[in-house]
C-alpha cells in the first residue's frame, strides 16, 4: 500500500498535519515499521487496526471486520482463479446480483479493481479488511506460492499438449493465452 496516499487520507481528515506526515514518512523509510504502527506510536490511533475503517470510510466502502475467521466457500473461490487472487492480492468475499465483492491487500490501487473487472467479466467491489489478513486468507484459500507455480506449470503442460495437436493455424492466439501470461506475471 502507498504510504504517502494513506498519510494524505490523515492529513484529509486533520488528524495528521504537515510536519508530522512528514515525520511518519521519514521514520517508515528509516525504520522500516509499518504506517500504522507509527501512527499508533505518536498516538494518531489507538491501535493497528484502527486504519482500516478510517480507510474504508475515505474509500466509501464496507468494512469486512471478522475476515480472520471467514472462510470462503469453493464456488466463490472458483470465480476468481488462484493465479490471479495471488497476483492481485484479491479475496472474493461474495458474489451476489450486485457484483464479486473482493478484499485487496492494496485496497488503494484502483488498478486492480479495473484489472479484475476486466479478467473476469463482472462487476467488482472492493470492501476493506486488513492487508496481513487477506493475505493470509488468500494463501490459506489457494495455496502458497509454491501450490500457484505447479498449478500455472500444469496448465501451460495442458496447453502446449493441445498446441501440439494444432498445426500452428493459431500462433498468435498461442502465444496470449492465459497459462502463458499469468506464468510470466508470477514470475515477475
């Protein structure tokens, strides 16, 4: 997440000023601690958590509360391939006649939700939870790192077994499937 974006939500909403968003700045960089624990340590917030709903309120979106303990069922989690949940930071959270409400682990990268609309053809909202917790949501929900590289490897084995079966009439067509190109976003 942009530290700088989420320091001008603060300073947006006068709990933070100039000087001291600066100050935050300068201690994430040297520090390297997040921008919610700095904001707890000069007694901007209460505690860590107290981001996200200020976040989500900025955002004008819903606040998911009790992620740690949600567990998507397998017919949400196939709507939004494990490939792309990884590489998004997307959790599907519902799917109803209103849209596929996802949790992102940068909720203020307005790209994703673009990029997810795009993929997969709906409707996207974004709700908000904490980053740590829809990550690891995501990894418990599909599988680490290692589960998303066997499962791109096995669908580029199955792709290149039905191109062997294809006089090569479709070059281009190969060369942008789907296998193909999420192989290359992990491993970027």
């Amino acid at each position: 997440m942009d530290n700088s974006q989420l320091i001008d939500i603060f300073m947006s909403r006068g709990l933070v000023d100039q000087y001291l968003a600066d100050d935050i700045l300068m201690e994430v960089e040297n520090s390297g601690k997040e921008v919610a624990e700095i904001l707890t340590d000069y007694e901007v917030i209460q505690n860590q958590e107290d981001v996200w709903p200020i976040l989500a309120n900025e955002l004008g979106v819903g606040i998911i509360k009790d992620l740690l303990h949600f567990n998507p069922p397998p017919e949400l989690l196939a709507i939004v391939p494990g490939g792309m949940a990884r590489l998004h930071g997307a959790l599907p959270v519902n799917y109803d006649s209103e849209g596929l409400t996802v949790c992102l682990v940068d909720p203020l990268n307005p790209q994703v939700l673009e990029d997810l609309r795009f993929a997969l053809g709906k409707e996207i909202i974004l709700a908000v939870a904490p980053s740590h917790i829809v990550e690891k949501k995501i990894n418990e929900a599909y599988g680490g790192e290692g589960q998303a590289l066997d499962e791109i490897l096995s669908q580029l084995k199955a792709g290149a077994d039905a191109a062997g079966d294809n006089t090569g009439q479709n070059a281009e067509v190969e060369a942008n499937s789907a296998p193909i190109i999420r192989y290359v976003d992990l491993v970027f």
